[in-house]
C-alpha cells in the first residue's frame, strides 16, 4: 500500500507541475514605474520656484516615469489661495445674507462650479459665496486638473488618490477619477464607495487599482475586474531613518521578490539625497534584469491540471495515516476535516502544508537519507500546495493563506507524535517512572521556548526581531535570494541529530525542531503573493548553508566531546 501511495504522489507531480505554468508567466518581473507624490514634489518645486512639470522633468533623467496626485482637501485649496473661507456670522458682519452656523467658500470658478455638486448635502449661493451647513475643510476636493493634464500631456504615467467619504456625491460628471489617470490608488484605509455604494463607485473607475503593501483597504477586492497592481512604499517617517541607498535597496527588493510594479516615492528634504536614493534604485533594478516602463494588471487562468495535485495530497495524507504508529487514519481524517472546515477552498493546500513536512520523518532514521528524504517530500508538497493554492486572487494577496500558524505549529508536533511506540501503555509507564532530571528539564523548555519563538516571528514585521539580525537580513539579500533562518536552522540540526551518538530522546528533540524548518518550506510557498522562482532559491539556499552549517556543527561538536572526555 505504501508503494501505491509513493507512486501515486509521483504520477500526480508532472500535471501539478504543468498546472504552475500560467502563474510562472504571469509573475515575470516588471515593468516597473517608479512614481513620485505630486504633493511632496510640488513642495519641492515651489521652494526652488518651479512648476510640477520642471521638477518632475528633472526627475525623469533619474529614471522617475510616473506622478502620483493625492485628491485635495478644501482646507488645502484654502491655503493654497484658491479659494476663500468665511463661516456665515462673518459674513453676516460684513452685510451679506449669509446663514448663521454655515461655512462659505469663494474662488476660482471651476473648483467652485465643481464643490457645488460634490456632496451629499444642501448648499445656497450668497453673491460668489458657496455655502453649506457644516464645515466642509476636511472634505475631499478633487485634484488640481491643470497640474493632471499637463504630466499626461508629456508622457508621464499618471496615478490619483481619491479619498473615501459618505458625504461625497458619486457623480459620474465629477472628476473623482480623472480620464487621464493610468491607475488609481485609494487614499486612507477603505476603497471608495466602502462600505454601501462599492457598485456605484465602480462605475468611475476605469482603469487599474493599486494594492498597497501592508494597507489593507476594506472593498479593495471589488475593483478586481479593473485589474490589481501591487504597490510599495515606505512610510516617510521610517523613510526619514533610512540612508537613500537604504531604501532604495528595499525598493529594489519589492519588485525583485514580491512582485511589485507600482514603487510610490517622496523625496527627501534634500534633492541631494533624493537624486542618491534614485541612482541606487535605477542601479539596482538594472542589476536584477527588471525593465522601467508602463506596468499592466498581471492575471492568470488556473490550469484544469491543479485538481491532479488532489490526489498527490491524498496519497500523502494516506502515507501518514500508514507511518503515525498510533490510530493514524484517525489523525489522518481528523487533519482532512481540520482541512476542509477551516480553509474552504483552500483546503487541499492546507493538507498538503500539514502532511508533507512529517512524510519524512516516518521511515528509518538513516543518517542524511532521511534529512533528504524529507526534503524530497517537502518539495513534493510545496508542488501540490502551489498548484492547489495558486489563484490570481492569492497571488496578487487580495486571499491571504488561510492557516499560516497551523503550518509551523501542526507538523512538529505531528512529527514529535510519531515518535511514539505502538505499545503506548508501556512507553507512559516508562516515561512516568523516569527519573527526571534537570538538564532534561532544560532541554525540553528549550525546545518549547524555540517553537513559542518560531511562531511569535512570523512575518517582516514580527516583535521579537533583534536588531543583528535585520542587519544580517541585509547582508545576506545583498549577496543572494535571502533564506528563512529557520530553515537554516531547521537543516543545520539534521547532521547534529543524526551523525552524532545521542540518547534517543535527545535525537527524537532535535528531530523535533528540525521538522520546524521543514515546515517552514512549505510555509515559504504559502504566501502566494511571492513569485514561485524567489520562493524556491529560498528554499534551495537555505537547506545549503543549513547542511554546511549542520556539518560544521559535527565537527565542532566531536572535537568539544574528545576534549571533555580527554
């Protein structure tokens, strides 16, 4: 039964494999435009007494083909000088019939022509006074459309920013989107029309929507039919910490490992820097054979193929009912009713997440074979996991994985359940009459304090991140596709498991954090937003220098023993 199993998983590998193919053309990296903030460019601009236009055609040798313009508050046409605020009592004090308790406006004509039909609300007309009954400074209004015009009239690829609010009046006539945007990234922390007028606003958009990197937008996904462009900035406080060459190399990273085509800039204070930061950008995105240009919505059809992988997970979760040395088609069927009840249609992904990183561990420890036999079945789940999961939906992040943790935290444990024998009831009377011992303690609270770590580091952003570490990140991404240091840490535990004379249940320990690392490469390919080529030299680098570090550790570790014992 177990051959019958293992060639069933190899004959589902070439359809799996094959059905990767749409995904693997549509995440080819680039174009890329780099797109600077209008609003930070013309402080810019007017400081040194330029037009838009001049600063940005200064850019332009630096590589910068795209502009990006926030929509305008009233408050901020009020400072610019293009219109006038009055509350109605000072007009009232100045002879006008004007409302108590309303605010006015007056100024140039379009703009005022344009905020009389913006909003949901009455307004009256006092001589040029436009007026409203409540205060209208912090509502949005529209883009300076000469400015607009005037970039796409010279070739710039063109972006705005409109701002959701529920008194604006979703006109079609009203120039929210305007008709020379390239694409549109919503302002603040929900789409237009979120949450109860989506349909209505979906008829102004024409053109691509931006997925901004780490800004969730509620109604996001509602644009989709427009096409999903994924975006990168930096937060111009953190910005402001970082060196130019700094960010420009997360830049550089955004589009080479995640697949972004939108790299939304703000200047520095000094031109200076800002000239820096887009050398080292252009330098970089040269170096990793990214093209500059206009970028277009990346999609995909899923191959037919991918339901092959279904029975490469079947097989695998036959494989463990048959290797778990107790009850094992009853965790078998509790993993597939975990699987289906909490990941939907994602559930064969999140099988293949959960299985594939034990299969390994359940044949005979034979030195490195079994490091490699467990590699051979990740990689196998990694094909499965990515056939299944691969959607233009989750690769584009708009569907998240569902289960991460569960990928790091059910496969050890699974792992550490296998180590148990058949005869369960004379295991637990040997375990309960062992004498316990403190380095045993320590050791299992170690291990505990390991996993606890793996878990509470997930993500970029993670808590407990030490600052040496970001900087070997760094380094390492420098110098090639950056491995996960727990697969690192995972591989490098294989050689010092299982070429040194341990007792049993300090191997099965280690064995235990190596099944971490393990898990951690199937966790690599479940986020779907990175492109398959990045996750997979990720993987590859990491069971490497793992294995070499494992190897070195041997060595070290015999010689430590022959000098304690010497």
């Amino acid at each position: 039964m177990k051959r019958l199993l293992q060639g069933l998983i190899l004959l589902a590998l070439l359809p799996s494999l094959l059905a990767l193919g749409p995904r693997l053309r549509a995440e080819r990296p680039g174009p890329v435009v780099l797109m600077l903030d209008a609003e930070a460019a013309w402080e810019e601009a007017r400081s040194q007494g330029q037009s838009l236009l001049q600063t940005l055609q200064a850019y332009r040798a630096l590589g910068v083909e795209g502009v990006a313009f926030p929509e305008r508050f009233v408050k901020d046409w009020v400072a610019q000088g293009a219109l006038l605020y009055r509350t109605g009592q000072e007009l009232r004090e100045m002879g006008l019939p004007a409302k108590p308790g309303w605010y006015y406006v007056k100024g140039e004509g379009w703009l005022v022509g344009l905020l009389e039909r913006a909003y949901q609300l009455p307004s009256e007309r006092v001589g040029p006074w436009l007026g409203f009954p409540v205060d209208i400074q912090t509502l949005p209004a529209f883009y300076p459309l000469g400015e607009i015009r005037a970039a796409k009239e010279a070739g710039f690829y063109v972006a705005v920013r409109p701002i959701n609010h529920r008194l604006r009046r979703l006109d079609p006539g009203l120039p929210i989107v305007p008709q020379e945007a390239d694409a549109v990234v919503f302002a603040g922390l929900e789409a237009l029309g979120y949450p109860y007028r989506l349909e209505e606003a979906q008829g102004l958009v024409k053109v691509p929507v931006a997925l901004i990197e780490g800004t969730p937008q509620p109604g996001l996904p509602a644009y989709r039919e427009k096409g999903i462009l994924r975006l990168f900035s930096l937060r111009y406080e953190w910005q402001l910490t970082l060196t130019p060459e700094e960010a420009a190399d997360k830049y550089v990273l955004a589009a080479r490992e995640r697949g972004h085509q939108l790299l939304y800039l703000r200047p520095y204070p000094y031109p200076q820097d800002t000239e820096r930061l887009l050398k080292r950008l252009g330098e970089g995105l040269k170096a990793s054979h990214i093209p500059l240009g206009r970028p277009a919505p990346r999609d995909f059809a899923p191959s037919p193929w991918r339901l092959a992988a279904w029975v490469g997970v079947l097989a695998g979760l036959g494989l463990l009912a048959l290797g778990l040395p107790l009850y094992g088609p009853l965790v078998a069927f509790l993993l597939l009713l975990l699987a289906l009840g909490y990941a939907g249609s994602q559930a064969g992904a999140l099988l293949a997440a959960l299985v594939f990183p034990v299969l390994g561990f359940l044949g005979p420890r034979n030195g490195l074979w079994l490091w490699l036999r467990s590699l051979g079945y990740a990689l196998a789940g990694v094909v499965f996991l990515s056939a299944l999961g691969s959607t233009p939906a989750t690769v584009l992040g708009l569907a998240p994985f569902k289960g991460v943790s569960l990928t790091l935290l059910l496969p050890p444990l699974l792992v550490a359940y296998s180590f148990l024998e058949r005869d369960f009831r004379a295991a637990l009377t040997r375990l309960f009459q062992h004498p316990l011992r403190l380095g045993e303690v320590g050791l299992a609270g170690l291990a505990l304090l390991l996993l606890l770590l793996a878990l509470l580091r997930r993500g970029n952003e993670a808590p407990l991140v030490p600052e040496l570490e970001l900087k070997l990140r760094s380094l390492l991404q420098d110098v090639m596709v950056r491995p996960r240091f727990k697969e690192v840490f995972g591989h490098a535990l294989f050689p010092l498991a299982l070429l040194l004379p341990w007792p049993r249940w300090v191997q099965n320990g280690l064995l235990f954090l190596a099944a971490l690392g393990v898990a951690s490469i199937l966790n690599t390919f479940s986020h779907f937003h990175t492109p398959l080529p990045i996750s997979f030299f990720r993987v590859v680098n990491g069971a490497l220098l793992g294995l070499l570090l494992g190897l070195v550790g041997v060595i070290l570790v015999r010689r430590l023993r022959a000098w304690w014992l010497g």
